[in-house]
C-alpha cells in the first residue's frame, strides 16, 4: 500500500492585534508590535483521514477578561468554518492533535466531544502545575478558571516522545517553548511538512539574523531544551528535508493549502 499523503489547510481564528514582537522572537525587535494570528491546520488525506490540529483561541470576551483584547471577525468560529469551507462536521473528524495546551491552541478542544485528542503526556503534566508566570497561559487549574482544555481533558490521548500515530503522521517532541510542545510531521506529495507550533512562531524564528542562525521565541519554559530542539529540527531538515509551516505567521495564511501547487514555469 502506498503511504497516504495529505493536504494541509490553514484555518483563520482570529488575531491579537497589538502584539509585542519580542515575544516571538526573543530580546529582537522589543516594543516592536506585530499581530498574532491563530491558527488551525485541516488535515484531508489521501485515505480518507480528516485530521485537526489545534482548536485556537478562547472567545474575545473571555480573552479580554483573562488574556488581553482580540480581534476575531465574525466568520472565524472554527466548527462554523469546517462546516462551511470543508462540509465537516465536528463527528466527522477522525481524531485531533494539539500542539500544546496554551490557551490560543486549545481553547476549542470541548467543541469535539468524545474525539480523541493527541497531546504529549509532560505537557498535560506541566499544564497541571505550571511555574506561575505559566498559569494564565494554560488557564491551568490555579488561574482559578475552568479553562476549554479541562473541560475535554477525559478526550486527552497521551503520547511520550517521538510517536508514528498514523499512516503518514508522527508527533516529534519539541520541547522549549513548553515542556510538552509537540509539532506534526506530515507526509504530504511534496515530502514532509511539520507544522511547528509554537517552537517556530514565525519563519524568522527558522532564518534568524545576521548574529543569530535561528531566533528562540520569546516566551520559553526551558532555553536551553528550545536550542536542542533547534538542533533536532536542523537534523530534520537534513536528513528528511522537511518544510516548515510556521505556527503564528501572517505569511502562512497566504496559500490556501499546503504543498502549494507548483506555476508551472
Ligand atoms: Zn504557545
């Protein structure tokens, strides 16, 4: 049997509008403001497969409340855009992966009920008992708020390391930006994609500067785990010549999917 293939589709959630670059790309271009879309991938796959990963962000209510002001035009409720975009139904989804459990990742986990959802078993640990400075971000339990997360915590598959969960779909550990940050290595007709989360905000993060080969995002759980997990990308890009989707560019959002079909010349 051939190896399934898949076709990857950026979905649109939303933004934070006024966002400090730095927190992207760490100790550059600080003050500077940029925006931060959320982002969700669609997976279709030659097999039939419909995979998501990630659900985005929380309401802009509830973000202005907890998180800080949003801008999510309407049309950007993801089970409205699945439906609409792609005739999904949340049922029709053969399981989700979630890069992580911040709450711009995972505040939509509860709007597929009984799905299973694909998390790496350090990062629920983390998200359970964050340092402090971690607790909003994961709404974790002593944020004092329910976050989306726990309420669909019982759909939580969870994976330890470098897993192959399906035929043409490995969960590579990354950790940096969190504990248990995981990205998607998805095999696709033009070779292997990963969408990276977090680990890689922007593709600046991936072609640095002229001082730096690549540039850590400015919000870490471990710097020295990030510039390792820098190094097992590299070896990635190596020896498997994976392309990378980063997990809050702008520029993402420019093609409709991924591999973008070739001009012909
Ligand atoms: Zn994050």
């Amino acid at each position: 049997m051939p190896k399934a293939t898949y076709r990857i589709y950026p979905i649109y959630l939303g933004e934070i509008p006024e966002h400090d670059k730095s927190s992207f790309t760490y100790m550059v271009d600080m003050g500077k403001k940029t925006t931060c879309p959320f982002i969700s991938f669609l997976l279709l796959g030659s097999n039939g497969r419909k995979i998501l990963v990630d659900t985005g962000p929380c309401d802009a209510e509830w973000a202005a409340e907890y998180h800080m002001p949003l801008n999510i035009p309407a049309g950007c409720e993801l089970t409205a855009i699945l439906k609409e975009r792609f005739q999904i139904a949340p049922e029709d989804l053969d399981y989700l992966i979630c890069t992580h459990l911040h709450w711009d990742h995972s505040c939509g986990n509860h709007k597929f009920p009984g799905k299973k959802i694909y998390v790496q078993k350090r990062e629920l640990e983390y998200a359970l008992d964050p340092l402090p400075i971690h607790r909003g971000t994961y709404e974790s339990p002593q944020y004092g708020v329910v976050s989306s997360w726990v309420k669909a915590k019982d759909q939580l598959e969870l994976v330890d390391g470098d897993t192959e969960i399906d035929d043409g779909i490995r969960l590579v550990l990354l950790p940096g930006h969190s504990d248990g940050m995981q990205g998607v290595l998805v095999h696709t007709e033009d070779g292997e994609y990963l969408l990276a989360g977090d680990c890689i905000n922007l593709y600046e993060n991936w072609t640095g500067n002229a001082k730096l080969r690549h540039i850590i995002g400015g919000l870490h759980s471990d710097v020295k785990a990030y510039f390792k997990t820098y190094e097992k990308i590299e070896a990635l890009e190596r020896d498997e010549h994976i392309r990378i989707i980063p997990g809050h560019d702008p520029a993402v959002l420019e093609h409709e999917a991924y591999p973008v079909p070739h001009t012909p010349v």
